[in-house]
C-alpha cells in the first residue's frame, strides 16, 4: 500500500500484515469519512473532520491523503471560498484515487 516499504521491512511478518489489515480497513473507511466532507457542513465541522483524517491518514502511510486533509483544515481556518472549493475538490481526488487503487 502506501507506507515506504524500508519502515515495513523493520516489522516482523507478523506485524507486517497485521499493518495491512488495518491499512486495508482504514481504506474501507474512506467511503464513510468522505461523507463528512458533503453537504454543506460548516467549515468549523469540515476543519475538525480534516484533523482527524490527517492524522489517521499519516499513520497509515498515506502521506498524499494527509497532506491535502492539512490543507483542506487550514483553508477552512481562513474561509476563503474558492481556496476551501479547491482543497475540498482535492481531498476528493484523493480518496477517489486511494480506493480505486485499492479495489
């Protein structure tokens, strides 16, 4: 999946796929956590979802994911509307891509 392969090889085998199980259902996840970011939620719910995701999204090796979760928080800090469309629109991309990858 998405964690570097060199972090991996430092886990026993066990653990290993273990890692890809639950990277298989944070994945799984996505669906439901993109939910969050639809209709007209108020950017101040939007910003807490996006941490949230960030985070969950960096612990599982999906650095592209985070970034743009990060993104998307700071630009519901600013509440510039066009910005907040494009990181929103991008956030999307990402989770659309990252499950089709994984289906």
């Amino acid at each position: 999946m998405a964690v570097a392969s060199s972090a991996l090889d430092s886990l026993a085998p066990a653990a290993r796929a273990q890692f890809a199980l639950l990277q298989q259902r944070f994945v799984a996840g996505l669906a439901s956590r993109r939910q969050e970011f639809s209709g007209g939620h108020v950017p101040q719910q939007m910003a807490a979802a996006a941490h949230r995701l960030a985070g969950a999204a960096g612990g599982y090796g999906f650095d592209a994911l985070s970034a743009c979760a990060r993104d998307l928080e700071r630009q519901c800090a600013l509440a510039d509307q066009p910005d907040l469309s494009r990181a929103l629109a991008l956030l999307h991309q990402e989770i659309d891509r990252i499950t089709a990858q994984a289906g």
